[in-house]
C-alpha cells in the first residue's frame, strides 16, 4: 500500500516534541499541508528546532488543556485529518505533577475530541496513547487491545483514562456513516535521534558521555518494548489512511510495538547504545559506562511491559521492520552525526532509508 498524504489538510498535536516532529518530517516528504499546535520545544537541541521544520508549516503554539485555544485553531486550519501527541510523556515527572499530567493527558484529550466533534472538516483522527495504559500484571505475554485499562502511576493511569474518553466519544458522537472516524494507537518505548527528555534512556546515555560521567541507571534488569521512532510512526500514517478509506474496519484501538527480539532489558539497551557510540564517537571511545543505582525506596514502574500485535500484523497489514541492532544503530548515527550535519537532511535521510526497507519487506 501507498502512502498518500499528498495536498492533504493535516494536524499534528504535540508537533514540537520528539515523535510529532519526526511525523512532521515524514508528512512533509509525503506532500501533506501541515499545522501543528502545541507548546514551545523544551531545548534548542530538539529535533523540532535543529531541523526547522516549524518553518515549513502552519505553526501555533497553544496548551491543549485551554479548549478554547484548541477550538479557534481547529477552526481556523479545518483540517481533513488529526495526529494528537501532545502528552505530559514522561513516569517519573507524573509522580512529582499528577495534577498537570491528568490535565494534559485526560481532560486535554477531552478538548482534542471536542474539537473534533465541532469542526466539520475532520474525516479521521488518531490519537496516540501508550503501552502503559494496560493493567499491567507483570505477565509474561503481551496485552492485547480488548484488555482492561489501568495504570499504577499518574502518568500510565491518565493514559488509560483517556483511552477510555475515547471510547466513549466514539460511541457517543462518532458512531454515524458520516461521523469522522477516530482510532487510538498504543505504542512502546520508543528511541531514535533528537530526543533530548529527561528521564530517557537514549537521552541520558548521551549526556552521560557528553559530561563524561558514568550512567546511572535505576532498573537495569526492566524489559521494555523497544522500538525506532519511525517504526510506530509509519503504523500511524497507515492507519490514518485506512481511516479515510474504510472507517467502519478501523475507527478502535490499535498496539504498535516491536517484535520478540525487540523485547530486551534496559541494561541491553545501554551497553549496545555504548558500543555503537564507542565506534562512532571519539568522546566515547575510553567513557565508563553505566553503573546500577536502583533503591527500594525509588517511584513504582513495571518491571516487564509487552504489547500483542497481531491486530496490526494481520488486519492492518502494519508490521515492524528492523531488528534491535538497526534501532540502535539508526539511533546512534542521527547523534554522531547531528552536529556537522544538516538535521533537515539527515532526518529526510533516515525517513527514505526506513521507506527502502518497508520496500523490502513488501509492506507499502
């Protein structure tokens, strides 16, 4: 299947941070009319700045948690389809403001819909969540989208509650021939170049070498589902796609995360992420590594978090592409190499490379 996004009205919520600028990227190639709504980028480091892709599009700054900021840009951009990603996106930060993350990631949610419902010009929207709004019982196989919603932490249980918004608007305003169609997509830890977050693995093993200090890290042994930016991304635009073709087989949920091999604790993900930095970085070359810091008296997160993908593999014809040494070889690479190069160009390189291999696979 081709993508075709060409001439076509797009908005992205959370367009500034780091998976809505790569999607920014990604539909600009694909010949979209983009806007973006959302709050300043937090660095000058973020791939949002250094690749000036504000510049190429419609871009407002407004808080998704005033609903009258979101209404009068959704009314004046009219677009044909909506990306939300605008999230509090981080555990830890939730346990410190649950107040401001139900806000952004609930009630925000709220006014993201109801924009929706009052602008006529919508025909699809996917609004993105995350694997951590499952009720996670440590099990040894992945959630499936037909399970229960939860979340132990701020953060994950204002996620499930807004899968739960969702749900309901959709059976509630969305649920006509002629109603936009409106699917939620769960993805998984998602790595690649640009992301400069607190509290992230990728991000904290470059400051670590950039400040030549050892990585400390909290739960080495924690298995995650890892994945390259764009993999969840391209299961993003897919979907959108469907939307507008046949709404009545898509408007749900949806779980994008990697395969099997993907599955790997966090202490693989470091070493891995230093060897690749150690052969491309001369500042790496001698650095110390991590070292484990984890304490009993340290905030709750799961220590095993898989999601099923079936669903996607067999009714969206959605699968991932690159095995977990191409993760991280993809993500070192935009890191040693966003200093001296074009970033504009260096991201549009990385997005044809993962076309290439969609290419490969037969799946676009």
């Amino acid at each position: 299947m081709n993508l075709n996004f060409r001439d076509r009205r797009v908005l992205i919520t959370g367009h500034t941070g780091f998976k809505g600028a790569w999607l920014s990227l990604w539909l600009e190639r694909l010949g979209a009319r983009l806007s973006g709504l959302a709050l300043e980028p937090r660095t000058e480091r973020d791939v949002f700045v250094l690749s000036g892709i504000g510049q190429r599009i419609h871009d407002h700054r407004a808080d998704i948690r005033d609903l009258g900021a979101v209404l009068s840009i959704f009314a004046q951009e009219q677009p044909e389809i909506v990306f939300h990603l605008a999230a509090q996106p981080l555990v830890l930060p939730s346990y410190e403001d649950p107040v401001g993350t139900f806000a952004t990631n609930t009630q925000g949610t709220v006014h993201i819909l109801e924009a929706i419902r009052r602008t006529p010009s919508v025909r699809a929207a996917v609004l993105v969540t995350t694997d951590k709004c499952y009720e996670n019982r440590e099990w040894v196989y992945g959630y499936r989208e037909v399970d229960p919603m939860g979340g132990y932490d701020p953060y994950s249980a204002s996620k499930g509650a807004a899968e739960l918004v969702i749900a309901a608007y959709r059976r509630s305003y969305f649920c006509q021939p002629d109603s936009p169609a409106v699917a939620s997509a769960r993805a998984g830890n998602v790595i690649g170049g640009g992301d400069w977050a607190e509290h992230r693995l990728v991000p904290d093993v470059v400051r670590a070498i950039e400040s030549s200090q050892p990585l400390n890290i909290r739960s080495p042994q924690a298995v995650r589902p890892w994945q390259h930016v764009l993999e969840p991304l391209g299961g993003y635009l897919l979907l959108a796609q469907q939307l507008l073709e046949a709404p009545e087989h898509y408007a749900e949920a949806w779980n994008f995360g990697p395969l099997p091999h993907s599955l790997q604790p966090v202490r693989a993900v470091c070493e891995a992420l230093f060897e690749q930095f150690r052969q491309r970085c001369p500042d790496a070359q001698h650095h110390s590594g991590w070292r484990d810091v984890s304490s009993p008296d340290q905030p709750h997160e799961a220590a095993l978090l898989m999601l099923d993908i079936s669903k996607a593999i067999h009714r969206l014809h959605w699968q991932p592409v690159l095995t977990f040494d191409e993760t991280i070889a993809l993500t070192a690479d935009w890191y040693a190499r966003y200093r001296t190069e074009p970033v504009w160009a260096l991201c549009h390189e990385q997005i044809r490379w993962y076309e290439q291999k969609w290419r490969e696979c037969r799946r676009w």
